[in-house]
C-alpha cells in the first residue's frame, strides 16, 4: 500500500491542466492562437497569459515570494493600472513564446513554493477583500488547480472550434471513436434531439 502524499496528489492534477493548455497551442498560426472565438473574446493564447498570471500571483505574491522583483511586473499585471481584461489577451508584440516562457517559469515558481511550504502555510492574498485575505497554501493549491482546469477546458472548446482537434491530454482523446461522417451524424442527431425537446 502506498502512503498517501497530498501535496504530490494536487501537484500531478495541476501539472495535467498545465500541459493541456499549452499543447493547445501546437501546430498553430499567430493568428490562431489569438482567435477570439466567444462573444467575450476567449482566446488560446489569452488563457495561457491568465494562468501565468494566476500562478505568479496566488503563489508568489501570495506567500511573500513575488516574482516580479529583478525586473518590473508587465504592464497586465493586477499591480499595474491595466486596462480590464489585459490578462486575457496578448498583443501583436508578445510573442508566443513568451507567453509560454512565462508560464512555465510560473510553474517552477509555484512549484518551489509548494515544495517549501506545507499544506497548513499561511499566506494573504492581495487583491481579496481584507476579511478573507488569509489563506492556507491548500486553499490556493485547490482554487488554482480548478481554475486553470477550467480554463482547459474552455481552450479545448476554442481548439475544436479552430480546427477539430480534440483531446484531455496528447496521449489521450477521450474521446468515442468515430470518422467524420460519424461525428456530423452524432451532432445532427443532437440537433434533432433538442428541437424535440424545446417542441414538446
């Protein structure tokens, strides 16, 4: 029987979310991965961006390990006087690989924030209000890792919509098998389905 290990437990569920979204990515134009492609503008590039940023704040600045120190924050960053959204989206002039650059130097900051702290660490995170301000590293690890799973999962979306890919991870679909005709007949039946049901 193996003992139990929490702290390895959220770290390996975190780290799949990670690898998602940027896998996403691949095999993609510029313009592709900047594609808004909701009526709010939800972009591939622009959830990788969101996460970094999740990241670096709630396990740096968080617990008072801030990675913006040798160099100034971004002009996105919640520190800055952005504008809304900032965070969602990248420019002409931020390059992909930048952004992705980012993200995984976030991961190996957080990561060495959960290596270093335990569970039960305490840590304020800035931008709540001041009541609720406290929380555990817990906490934080359990907030991120749904919200960045969420979050590849809205970039699973936008890549089906980009081009019909599909997939939890690269080695796995998840997926029924099925060619094409067999997906087209699998949506038109929804579609039937639910005209029924707003009908009946």
């Amino acid at each position: 029987m193996t003992e139990p290990n929490p702290k390895a437990d959220l770290l390996r569920y975190l780290q799949d979310a990670r690898d998602a979204l940027l896998w996403k990515l691949e095999g993609l134009s510029e313009y592709d991965v900047r594609r808004p492609l909701t009526p709010t503008g939800t972009n591939l590039l622009g959830l990788v961006k969101h996460v970094a940023g999740v990241e670096l704040g709630y396990f740096g600045d968080t617990f008072g390990r801030p990675y913006f120190v040798e160099e100034p924050p971004p002009s996105w960053w919640y520190t800055e006087d952005a504008e809304p959204n900032a965070d969602m989206w990248a420019t002409a002039d931020e390059p992909r690989e930048q952004i992705a650059g980012l993200y995984r130097t976030a991961w190996e900051h957080s990561n060495r924030t959960i290596e270093t702290l335990a569970l039960d660490a305490t840590g304020h995170v800035p931008w709540w209000p001041e009541e609720r301000r406290e929380v555990t590293l817990h906490h934080i690890l359990v907030r991120v890792i749904a919200d960045t799973h969420r979050h590849a999962g809205h970039a699973d979306i936008v890549r089906e919509l980009i081009d019909g890919s599909v997939g939890l991870t690269k080695s796995t679909d998840s997926t029924p098998e099925g060619d094409q005709d067999w997906w087209e007949n699998h949506r038109r039946r929804l579609e039937r389905v639910a005209r029924e049901a707003d009908d009946s």
